[in-house]
C-alpha cells in the first residue's frame, strides 16, 4: 500500500463563507483519471477572537467530465479586522496572504491556500523551502472511489497562542455514489537543515536521520524500512529508520513533534481529544518521522486493513467533525537543556489544551460547545468465580461510548465520534462531555478475555447526567482454568521478544527494552532460533516469556519460498471428565492474511478441530505493532479428544505466501467442563 506521501491530485475549493469573507469563485482545471484520490486541504488562520470560517466543497465529477475544482482565496476587507487586536492581514501581494500576531506569521498562497511559511523566532520559514508550495503544509483525505463525489467542509478556527487552531468538517449528502475513504490527515514538514531531534513519548525522543539518508542507504524487505549505510551524521550507521517504528496508540498520541537545536524552537502537534479519531482508545496510529516530517492522523487503515476501512454505501449521508488540533512553536532562552525545557512545555500547553476541551471559541453548530454535551457514569464490576469468589471492581477497565452495534463493533467503527475512558482501582468511570446521540455502552478490563456491551441503549442529550450505576461483566467462561499461556490484555508484549540482528537496529530501543518489539525483522528470527522444528511448549515447565515467541509465523525456507508453521501445546490431564466439553478460549491481538487451525491430539488430521477461516489484515508484525484488532475465539472440545495423562494440542498458521503473515497471539486458556453459565461468550 502507499505511503499517502504522494498526493496525485487534489479535490478542494471554496465557497459560502463568514460574513467577514465575500464569496469567492470555483476554478475548474484538469486532473488526472486515477483509482486512488487524495484530497488536499488548505489551512488558513485567523488570529485572537477572530473567526473566519471558510466552506469547503467538492463538485460533482462525472467520469466524462474530468473536471478537477481548485480553492481560491477571496481577498478580506482589512478595515473588518481593525476589531481585532495585534491581528495583521497583508494582502497587497496577489499571490500570498499573510497574517500575524507578534507570535507567529502565517503565510498563504493565493489562490490555493497552501500553508507555505510559518516564521517564528528567527526563523523565516520553519517548514522547508526546498520543497513545493502544495508540500509544505496540508490536510489530504486517501479514497478509492466506486464513485467520485464527495463534500468536505473546512472550519479555520482562532490564533490566541504561539500556534496554529484547525479543524475540518467532512459531509457527504444523502443520494452520493459509493466511496471508500482510507486516511484523513494533516501534514507538516519542517526545514530538514534544522529540525533533527525528535520527540513522540517522555521515553521516546532521539536525534533522527536526514531525507538524504534514506535515499543512500538501503532499502529492506519494504518501502518503509531502510538500512542507513552512509549517514550525515555518523553515529547512526547501521541503524534502520522505519516511520512505523514511531507509532502510537490513540489514547497516547496527545503530543509529538521536532525541536531545532540553532536557534531553539520546538514544531509540536497537540490532539487535545480523540473523540473525533475512529477504532478505539488502541488504535495505533504514525506520529512523526524522518522528513522531518509531523502528522495528525485522524483516520487510516494502519494496523487494521480494509477491515477499518471507512466506507459509504447506498447515498448515505454523513457530516463528522475532525479537530480542533494545535499545531504549536515555541521556544527557549536558554540552552542548558533545549530538548527538555521544549518538552516539558510542550507537555504544559498539551495539558492547558486537554483542560480547555472542548473549546468555546469553534462557531460551528457541528461543534457543541460543553453545556451542550452530556456526562455518563457508572462503576464496572466483573464477576468470574473462577477467579474472584465474589463480584469485583474492574480495575482499570477502558469503558467507551461508540455508536450502536454487536459487542465488540467499536472497534471497527470508523464514521462516528468514540469517548473513552479508563476506571479507577474500584471500577469507576466518568465519561464527560459527550454528544448528543444514542450509543452503546462497551468495555474491556486488562486481565480478563472478551468484550463487555451494556444491553441498554444510551441517550445523550445537552446537560443530560446518566448515571448507570454498578453494571456488571461477565466474560466468557465454561469452567475452571486447566492451564493458560500470557496475559488477556490485547496485547503480544507479554510474550519472548528476541533480541534484534545487530546490523538491523533502532538504538533508541536497545535503552528502552520494553519497546524491543519495535525493532526491524524480528519475524526472521524464528527460523534462526527455530531451526530444527517448530516451537513446542510444555506446560508447568516452560515459561511463555522465554518460550513462547510472539508472532506466529511463517518459516523461510529460501528462495523467497515459505512454509506454514505449528507449535505444539503439551500438557497432562491426570483424569478426563468424560462426557463433558472442555473449552480452549483463544484471544488473539493481531491477524495479517492468516488462518489459524487447532487440531487436538492429532497432528496429521486432515480436517482441523477448528478453524477462523482466513482472517486478517492487520500487518501488525511488519510494521512493529505488537497488537492490531483483537479477535476472541471459544473453541470447544469434546472429552473425547483428550486422554489420560500427556496430550498435545497444535496450533497452525496455514497460509505461507510471504513472512509478512502471521498472528500474534494475546492470550491462550484450557477450561474444564461442567461450569456454572455465568455469561454469554462472544464468538467471531
């Protein structure tokens, strides 16, 4: 799949705007005919208490008309403006518009809209000058389009601070054909002869590659990932730069960006919500990477596939809001720790942002301001006996309001807004300012397997408080736990993560250990550790954080040749309850073009005991994500098919076409018969 990086054509332009702003004309040029669109937004700023909100549109394109529309900036009348204090608006040139606070200066082309300079603390121009105009700073929207209509809205929002406000409104009315929107982003890329450090966590934050580094060094098993073989700055020779190395999870992408060393400034991207991002509090997602490059993601596919897709059906109409972001500048005095005092007031600014959320200061009626947002709260409890005697507190549960649908559907859903929260020690939840609609309640509670769906629907209205009270989740149970392998928390992490080769390394992850599954090729150590068979596991003597590899994959065998794997589970039953099931409960993090197989006591069955059919395309292995959508898997297993004494049962990876597919396991649970029902399991 491509990057996005390149965008072969834009759809944008203007129209219908604040009365501050006279309308302004659409332009019709050519395009180019293709599968793949992307679609390119300005950004344009207004400063202080001024709003200027500009309204975006598509045309209708029929396939005859290859016709493409082209935004035009409309000139303002700087008399309107005087209002406004500290706000400067140069419009004198015919193909720029300028704008400034004292803080920072905006510059736009004219007509097109394109973010093109941004000065700032003596520096001219943060973003790079030696790239195009329409390449410096944009928002763009990847779709495949079975038809190609579509309407988006653009709100430009206030400058109050050292940064930039945007947020965007996307629309499709009722009766347009169908489409398939992949991405939604914004992008910025910073000078690359000054921004070298970057900073995505408190533990993530290095000195990176230049451009021309990766265009020397050499490339690996995809696009991505390249092996730095003569770098601008020596120290980093040998080392693999692979922007996927930098994801994140939703839940933790409220700040990242780049800092200047010469003079000191930072360039941060600040998300003070992710109500507007789709899949979930875990959806990981790109931050920064070489370029130096800062991205807002508000929607894609990454770690998901088409599975995550977004996609329109049948005219159905459709309006969501992404943003308000920040992008934020700042900058020191001193130079006795620049990287850090740039962090840690970044992370001050982030925290004012997430404060102020959600703000006053959008005028759009399609972003409620807080007393016109509801509140819902509760406790979750769990009751599994087989674990607790008694029901308990689900300690640091995620607890989320998503739209309507089957348990677990959330995490596919990618057209409305998502508002999530974490419990405290007993299970309390408080989920503040959400908007009207109707939702489903979901959860899930580290430590235990499955999804939780509140069998009520939820009705969220302006200054509505709904208290649920205690609700309680029973996850899915047959019987007493025989024997289990890993942690039921979604994620791989847990597992043996070998060490990376010493020629294909991130150094940032050999300091920070816990994140070693980010480093490259991992998926090829297997075979080396692995070379005279597959992975076998024996229960109450191996232990699944040395002898449990995290990815199930396939095995090289040369010659760009694959082979299916099967690891073997062996353990002993001293007596089988007979008649009875035994249930093996099998979550699993991630699925990349795979098909998963049990088979029990019988490793050349033809038929398997089970199988999920293929499933999958996530692509979490390559891309070092650990986790992807989780898939939660009820296998039951006639007494019949176990013995007295030793037994085996065996997991297959069938399909072996390229070392990319493969699963990542979350969890793994042998479960004697004859339990009390204490809940419905939920069964992909």
């Amino acid at each position: 799949m491509s990057t996005g990086e390149e965008r072969e054509s834009s759809l944008a332009s203007l129209p219908m705007l604040h009365p501050l702003v006279p309308e302004v004309q659409v332009l019709p040029i050519k395009r180019t005919e293709m599968t793949r669109w992307n679609v390119k937004w300005s950004w344009v700023f207004a400063l202080l208490a001024l709003l200027i909100q500009f309204r975006f549109f598509t045309g209708v394109c029929s396939k005859s008309e290859n016709t493409l529309f082209r935004k035009v900036l409309g000139s303002i009348n700087e008399r309107e403006l005087k209002a406004s204090l500290d706000v400067k608006l140069n419009t004198e040139t015919r193909r720029q518009v300028v704008m400034s606070n004292g803080l920072v200066q905006v510059t736009l082309s004219n007509p097109d809209g394109e973010v093109i300079g941004i000065k700032y603390n003596g520096i001219d121009n943060v973003l790079e000058t030696d790239n195009d105009q329409d390449n410096r700073g944009y928002w763009d929207v990847v779709w495949y389009k079975p038809g190609d209509e579509e309407t988006i809205d653009k709100y430009i929002m206030r400058r109050g601070v050292s940064g930039l406000y945007a947020y965007a409104i996307l629309e499709r009315e009722p009766g347009w054909p169908d489409v398939d929107m992949d991405q939604i982003r914004a992008v910025f890329k910073l000078q690359k002869d000054k921004f070298h450090y970057m900073a995505i966590s408190e533990e993530r934050q290095r000195v990176m590659p230049m451009p021309e580094d990766r265009a020397t060094g050499q490339p690996l098993a995809y696009p991505e990932a390249v092996l730095l073989t003569k770098p601008t700055n020596p120290e980093l020779k040998g080392e693999v730069d692979d922007k996927y190395q930098y994801s994140m999870e939703s839940k933790d992408t409220e700040l990242h960006g780049w800092i200047s060393s010469d003079p000191p400034v930072g360039f941060w991207m600040i998300t003070p919500s992710a109500e507007f991002r789709s899949s979930g509090p875990i959806k990981q997602d790109l931050t920064s990477h070489v370029g130096p490059t800062v991205l807002s993601m508000f929607t894609s596919i990454h770690y998901g596939g088409k599975d995550i897709d977004t996609e329109y059906r049948n005219g159905e109409p459709w309006k969501k809001v992404m943003g308000p972001v920040l992008v934020y500048l700042n900058s020191v005095s001193s130079d006795k720790d620049t990287y850090a005092d740039l962090w840690k007031d970044a992370k001050k600014q982030m925290r004012k942002e997430v404060k102020s959320w959600p703000y006053d200061f959008p005028q759009s009626k399609d972003f409620p301001k807080s007393h016109q947002r509801g509140n819902v709260s509760g406790q979750l409890q769990v009751d599994d006996r087989y674990i607790n005697s008694s029901i308990i507190g689900a300690k640091f549960g995620y607890v989320g309001l998503a739209a309507p649908g089957e348990v677990g559907s959330w995490q596919t859903e990618t057209k409305c807004y998502q508002f999530w929260t974490q419990t405290d020690g007993k299970g309390n939840f408080f989920i503040k300012n959400v908007q009207e609609g109707n939702y489903n309640l979901y959860a899930w509670v580290p430590g235990f397997v499955g999804d939780y769906k509140h069998n009520i629907n939820i009705t969220v209205k302006a200054g509505s408080e709904f208290k649920l009270g205690a609700i309680v989740y029973r996850p899915p149970r047959s019987g007493p736990t025989l024997w289990e392998i890993g942690v039921p928390d979604r994620s791989a992490a847990e597992f043996f993560v070998p060490d990376p080769y010493p020629t294909l390394i991130n150094r940032l992850y050999t300091k920070h250990t816990t994140d070693k599954f980010r480093q490259y090729g991992l998926w090829t150590k297997y075979a080396d550790i692995y070379r005279n068979g597959d992975l076998k596991y024996t229960v109450g003597v191996s232990d699944y954080t040395e002898d449990w590899f995290f990815a199930h994959v396939t095995r090289d065998i040369g010659n760009r040749t694959f082979q299916a794997t099967t690891r073997q589970i062996m353990f002993e039953l001293p007596y089988v309850d007979n008649p009875g099931n035994y249930t093996l409960q099998v979550a699993l993090a991630s699925a990349s073009d795979s098909e998963f197989q049990v088979r029990i006591n019988d490793a050349n069955a033809v038929k398997p005991h089970f199988s999920t059919g293929v499933i999958g395309r996530d692509n979490a292995i390559a891309r070092h994500g650990i986790h992807g959508l989780y898939r939660f898997y009820s296998i039951k297993v006639p007494s019949n098919k176990l013995y007295r004494g030793n037994n085996t049962i065996y997991l297959t990876q069938s399909r072996s076409k390229s070392p990319f597919q493969g699963i990542l396991y979350d969890y793994i649970r042998l479960e004697g018969p004859y339990a009390v029902k204490l809940g419905e399991a939920k069964t992909l």
